[in-house]
C-alpha cells in the first residue's frame, strides 16, 4: 500500500505545523514507558506523542490527572502532549474540556506557542477520542468546525503567535478539524470530508474550496488506511518513517 509517506504526522507539517514549530524537541533514544501519566506527558518525543504506549495508561486514573494539569498554568510547556494524551486515552470525561480549553480567551495580546499548539492540538486530539470512543459530541463539533466561520461565531478572540489575523487563525483551526476528522476513521468524518469536495454554490465557497482541497484530499486517503488497519498498526508505521 504506497501510503507510507502520507502520513497524518506529514500532512500535519504540510498543512499545519510549517509555520507552527513543533512542540517537541529532538531527543537521541526513545525514552523507557514511565509509570506515571505525569512523567509520561512532560517527556520529549521526537515524533509526536506515542499513540501505542499512550493507550497503555488507564484512563479512569490518567484523564483526571491531565484535566487537572491542562488546568494549571504551570504544566503550559506540556500542554500540547498532555492535550493529545486525553485524545489518545478515548474518555469521553474530555470532551467538554477540550472544547473549552480550545474556546477559552486568554489574557494578553497572543498566545505562546506551546498554549496556541495546544488549542490547535485539541482537534486532532478530539479525532483520536472518536477513533476509540465513538464520541457523537466529538464528531459534530469537528463536523461543524469544517467551514471557517463557525469559529467567529463561537467567539473565539485569541490570537496565536503565527496568525497574522482572524481569518488565517480560522483557517488554520478548519485545518486541524480536517486532520481530526481523518484521525478518527468514522464513516461519517469521511462523508463530511467528501461532501467538502462537492461544487462550491457561492463564491466564498470556491475561495474556501481551492485553500482546502490538498488537506481534504489527503485526510480521506489517511482515512481509509486508518479506518483499514487501525491507529496502533497506522502509528507504528508513522514511527518507523517513510519508505523510499
């Protein structure tokens, strides 16, 4: 199946994370599975959080936990893996969190980066929730989050560091919802995606179309190969890298 080098981690550099560092650093070894959901999250990772070793945590015991240190301004350097974790884990207890933490304002001017890579994080975070959970709260919000507008209209007033204005902060946003859609693998995201691809009515829409049409391309691809074989088999290929 030649689709090693599309994966969801490569089309978050495309679409995503170019003008967004990442929020993980280099690191030489793969660190040993910790024991505690504390450890685990505050670790270095260099492609993204493990999903295999994420789900291995239980999450009655580690989705109160992360809620908590998403709460706390302390934990902010961690909050993008500690974001994807309670996505990972599948509790249907992070739903709402989620989504508040995504909508919620912030004092000052912008966001750090590790603040504004976690709220973006929050819709991928909520496609691996659905991939496990079936969430129907989940897969509406991201649903509705496929055309820009909504997020004016659910008021959000943040800035990020790399939007230049609103309407690339929405943008990026419906990006993400994009990749949280194929993340989840659910016969539905992928109806909402293809109808994305039906012929635009309006202006607007053919502006909005010609913007997301790689993304959207792409994430039904991901898609099918995720809904085929699963996240832990989908990850463990993402791990070992592209073929050539």
């Amino acid at each position: 199946m030649k689709t090693a080098s599309r994966t969801i981690l490569l089309t978050v550099i495309v679409v995503a994370i170019l003008s967004v560092p990442r929020p993980v650093q280099s690191q030489p070894d793969r660190p040993a599975q910790p024991s505690d959901i504390r450890s685990f999250v505050r670790q270095i990772y260099i492609e993204g959080v493990p999903y295999e070793r994420a789900i291995r945590f239980d999450a009655n015991t580690a989705v109160p936990i992360l809620l908590s240190m998403l709460a706390d301004p302390n934990e902010e350097e961690y909050w993008p893996n500690i974001v994807i974790t309670l996505g990972m884990l599948g509790d249907e207890r992070a739903v709402d969190p989620l989504i508040k933490f995504l909508e919620q304002d912030v004092p000052g001017p912008q966001l750090s980066r590790s603040h504004y890579v976690a709220k973006t994080g929050v819709l991928m975070a909520l496609g691996y929730l659905i991939n496990k959970s079936a969430s129907q709260e989940a897969l509406t919000y991201l649903r509705d989050s496929l055309k820009p507008d909504v997020w004016r209209q659910r008021g959000l007033s943040w800035m990020g560091p790399f939007n230049r204005d609103a309407e690339a902060r929405d943008v990026q946003l419906t990006k993400m919802a994009i990749l949280g859609l194929a993340l989840s693998a659910h016969p539905a995201a992928a109806e909402a995606l293809r109808s994305f691809q039906r012929p635009p009515q309006t202006e607007p829409e053919r502006r909005l179309q010609a913007r997301l049409s790689t993304a959207v391309a792409e994430a039904l691809r991901e898609h099918r190969v995720i809904a085929t074989e699963g996240l832990v088999n989908y990850d463990r290929r993402r791990e070992r890298g592209p073929t050539p």
